[in-house]
C-alpha cells in the first residue's frame, strides 16, 4: 500500500500527516497550520506537500472534517473555507475520502488497544473483535454520536448519528429544574443544551439563578478546575452534567444496540474524569427501568485523543483502499 496524505480540519486548525503505507497505520511529518493562515483549503494542502516536496499527483487523500458530508459541497463549522470534493478528486486525480471528524474518532478506535483505555467503573472495556458494537459519546463545541460496527471478516462500519439533538428528559428535581428555565430561553431542549461545553455553562447559570446569582457563566475549562478545587457551585453543575452524560449514553446504547461498550472522548470529559469516577455517571447510565440488567454489563472506558481524526481518516482511507482491492481481485 503507497503512503498517502492524511488531513483534518476542526475549524480553526488544519492537520496534515502522511500515513507511510506500512501494514499498520504510522503517522509521520505531522503538522498544524491555522486555517486563517491560507486562502483555501487547497492552499494549505499545496504548503504542506511543498514543505515535504511531495507530489500531489495521484496522491490518496484521507480528510476528516468539522462539517456535515454528503455532498459535493462541505461547509465547516467555525472556518471560511468549503471543500469541494469534485474539485480535489481533480486536483489530486484521486478521488478523496471525506468523512465528519466525529466519524474520525470512532474510526480511530477500531483497533484500539484496551490496555491505553481509561475505565470508568468496575467493568473492563472489551476489545473491538469481530462481532462486536460500541457506542462513541464525544463533547466540545457539540455533542457526538457514532456506532462502531466490527463486522466479521475485518469489515469495520461506522454509523455517524445526531443523537445530540434528541430531546432531553429530566430525572430528578433539579433537572426539571434545568429543562423548564431553558425551555423558556430555548424552546426545545436537547442534550446538547446541556452536554456540550456551552451546555456545562447552561447547567452552571441555572444553578446560579437558584441560588440567587445573576452572573455570566465561566468557561467551560473554567467551571471544571474550580469543581476540582472543591467551589461549590462549580460542583453542582459538574455533577449535574455527568448525570446528564450518563443518562445520555445510556440512552445512546438503547438504541444503537451497542452493548459491547461506550467510548467516551474530547478534552472536556478528560478534564472531569476524577469526577465522573466518583459521581452519579453509572447511576444514571443504568436507570432506565426495565433495562437496567442488560445495562450492568456495558463496560464504559475513555480513549485519549492522541490525532484521533487523522488516525481515523487514515483508518476510513484504507479501508476503501482495501475494498477496492478486493472488487480488483473478485473481478479478474
């Protein structure tokens, strides 16, 4: 396999790597550029090969991007650029791979090793082997989705999914709480509202108005080291929100069916993890009444990112790569 070109795009940051082609994927010459830096996309790309006085022509091109795929035309979230697919497929005379970079994460983890996996509770994070699903929960500037499908024969899908947007359902007092004063600001409340970053800040402001507090919220960052400096307000809304997390991903395993077990990922969630391993995170994963048992065997670890997009464009590239190889064979 011929080393190829591996990019992501979070907005604000462009990163370039070559995947070297070996039988594993090995990230090499990686780079960050600020996309405000380069007119274009394309520009950048041009920088970057430039840099290593690397042929475009042909090259294979994996892209991870923070923008909704599907068409010929990909905005992204917080950046002036656009992606042209048709316009690289020229550009490179390679058709590019283009995925959401939420799909890039959970790519990324189907060959993850267990043993760099954080566990969150008692139960052990299984293996991605064959057979298995897994559910991917990620938050930031929103709140991400994905199954991971490991199907037999090393087939390896990924489901991206909006589950983020679904409606969010109070559990306790101070949750009915949270809903009705946001239902008032918001009209319709997701989890979303409340889970990614500006949703820590919602849950923060709510608490503060209960208490009386007129007061704009912190940042997010901000919110999570005063609760690990013990700042009661801080601590309330930091629990609240693992409860919501932990809601949230069980309801996320109830319908995607993957009971093999969660991955959680993104800086915030790292930022909090030695509070959600002593806080309600399992409590509220498991209540969900009749389903409760088949919950208490779904193990929920968390995955460093460590170039999760670029690893996981690398892992969507060759998997094409490798499916077209297969189509090749099957039709000589």
């Amino acid at each position: 396999m011929s080393a190829s070109l591996i990019c992501a795009i979070d907005g604000e940051n462009v990163d370039f790597a070559l995947d070297s082609g070996a039988a594993y994927t090995r990230l090499e010459s990686v780079r960050r550029f600020k996309t405000g830096d380069f007119p274009t996309f394309t520009d950048a790309l041009q920088g970057y090969t430039r840099e290593l006085q690397l042929s475009t022509a042909g090259l294979p091109l994996g892209l991870a991007v923070a923008g909704v795929t599907g068409g010929d035309v990909v905005t992204l979230a917080n950046c002036r650029w656009y992606i042209s697919v048709s316009g690289l497929k020229s550009f490179l005379a390679n058709p590019p791979v283009l995925i959401n970079d939420f799909s890039a994460i959970a790519w990324s983890l189907a060959g993850v090793d267990v043993g760099r996996l954080k566990r969150i509770g008692m139960l052990p994070p299984k293996a991605t082997s064959p057979g298995r699903r897994f559910v991917v929960v990620g938050t930031g500037s929103g709140l991400g989705m994905a199954t991971l499908i490991m199907g037999e024969g090393g087939i390896i899908h990924v489901v991206p999914g909006e589950g983020g947007h679904t409606s969010f359902a109070p559990q306790n007092a101070f949750e009915d709480e949270m809903l009705a004063r946001l239902r008032t600001r918001l009209g319709h409340v997701s989890f979303e509202r409340l889970l990614a970053a500006s949703g820590l800040q919602n849950i923060y402001g709510v608490a503060a108005e209960a208490r009386g507090r007129k007061e704009p919220p912190p940042t997010a960052e901000a919110i999570v080291a005063s609760a690990l400096r013990g700042d009661v307000l801080a601590t309330q809304a930091v629990e609240a929100f693992i409860s919501v997390l932990g809601s949230f991903a069980g309801n996320m395993v109830l319908c995607t069916g993957g009971f093999d077990g969660v991955f959680l990922v993104s800086p915030l969630i790292e930022a909090m993890l030695p509070l959600i391993e002593r806080n309600g995170f399992r409590a509220a994963f498991l209540n969900k009444g009749r389903m409760k048992k088949a919950l208490e065997t779904v193990p929920v670890s968390f995955s460093p990112d460590n170039n999760a997009r670029l690893y996981g464009a690398a892992a969507a590239l060759r998997a094409r790569q490798v499916a077209a190889e297969r189509e090749v064979r099957s039709a000589a």
